[in-house]
C-alpha cells in the first residue's frame, strides 16, 4: 500500500506566510481570519515560532487590524499563539505537558461518547464510518495527506453526531487541535495504514456488541501519540517546548 510523503519542519523554515483566505461578506470577517490562521496552525502550514505581525497578516488577508487582532487574542486564548511584550505575536510551540492534558481530555471525552453510542448501534451507522475509512484508504493511495487527516476527524466526530452530543465534539475540539499539530510535524507516514486499521478494529467491536472492547481499541488507538513523544528526534526540538 501506498504511504503519504511526511514534509520535515526543517523544509518549511522560509517564514513565509502559506495561507489563504476567500472572504465570504455573509460572515464575520475575524471568525474568517480566525479560521484561517487556526487551520494554517493546525496543519502546521505556519510552524511554531513564526513571526505573525499583525501588519504583515493584514496586507496578506487584505483586512484591517481588527479583525486580525481578535482571532489573535482567541488563538492565544486556545494556546496556539504567543504574545510577548515589546516582541510581537508567534505560532507558539507544540507545549509536551499540554499534549498530555489534550491527550487526557480527549481520551475520557471520545470514550464516554463511544460508550453511549455502542447502546444505540445500527447497520446504518456502521456503515456510514464505514465509508469515512474507505475514503481514508483513499487518501493514503493517492497520498493526500489532508483529505486523510480530515476524513480522521469525520471519523472521531461521528460518535458524538450519532450521541447527539455535538457540544462535546467542540470541546474535544480544543484539545484536538494541539494534537493534530504533534501528528502533523512528527508523524510517521507508514503509521497511516495502521491508523486505518484501528479505526476499522473499532467498528469491528461495535459491530459484534462488543462495548468494552470497542473502548479499549479506542483508548489504543489514541495512546500511540506516546510512541511518537518518547521517539521525538533532537532536531524537532526547537518546534516543542516542556
């Protein structure tokens, strides 16, 4: 099976700004900007450290200074930008102990989530997570590494939309993004198809009625982020900090 070619941070270290923005005059201009940088963060098209002057942001997005400065102050809010005194604003770095609260919030969250799901199973819902991991498979066969990471997170949505606890996707949210970013810079691409995998052993359990099991494969299935944190290279380390 085809793998997805994982960029190295230290190609990326220009300090250009890769991110785009299509305004829609039916929506906030900061709830744009703020999606926009967070994603640009997320999938770490901007690297920990990065200057983001609020000047230069302005004539990339052409939108004025206010917008600009409250997604900043919500990205700050969310841990994802630093602001310094006399300095300005920065992506900040990937925080180790704040991959481990994410990891623990995320954990206890998505677990309860799947318990109440494996109560209320069906063909129709299996089915449908079904088709997100095919379009995974996908992904890795024509080695889109976005599409890939996107249909990862339908996935892990889905059991809250089929709980009806969607408030509590958005919490999982927050915790997520600081995760994503990990994966992003320091994941393996031969990792993927054992993600795949994972996600279908999942369903298997769920398919069977197997509650318990379905959250230990769960709980499995996101503790390997640790595998990456005890393997970090010295080289990644000035994009983390303890």
């Amino acid at each position: 099976m085809a793998t997805i070619a994982v960029e190295r941070p230290e190609q990326r270290i220009d300090g250009r700004l890769d991110i785009a923005l299509e305004l829609d005059r039916k929506r906030p201009v900061a709830d744009q900007v703020y999606d926009a940088l967070k994603q640009a963060i997320v999938t770490t098209r901007l690297l920990p450290g990065l200057s983001l002057s609020e000047n230069r942001l302005c004539r990339h997005l052409s939108v004025s200074r206010t917008p600009v400065r409250t997604a900043i102050t919500r990205l700050v809010e969310e841990g994802l930008i630093d602001v310094y005194p006399q300095q300005g604003s920065f992506v900040a770095p990937i925080r180790l102990g704040g991959i481990s609260d994410s990891h623990f919030v995320r954990r206890s969250l998505e677990a309860a989530l799947l318990r109440d799901v494996a109560k209320i199973w069906t063909p129709a819902m299996s089915a449908e997570v079904r088709a997100i991991i095919d379009s995974q498979d996908a992904a890795i066969m024509a080695k889109d590494a976005d599409l890939f990471h996107d249909e990862d997170e339908r996935f892990h949505r889905s059991f809250s939309v089929f709980a009806g606890r969607e408030g509590v996707w958005s919490t999982v949210l927050v915790a997520r993004a600081r995760l994503r970013r990990f994966m992003r810079l320091f994941g393996r691409s031969e990792r993927l198809p054992e993600v795949v995998a994972e996600h279908r052993a999942i369903i298997d359990a769920l398919d069977a009625g197997r509650a318990n099991d379905a959250v230990a494969r769960l709980e499995y299935h996101l503790d390997r982020i640790f595998i990456l944190l005890e393997q970090l290279p010295d080289r990644y380390r000035p994009y983390v900090a303890d």
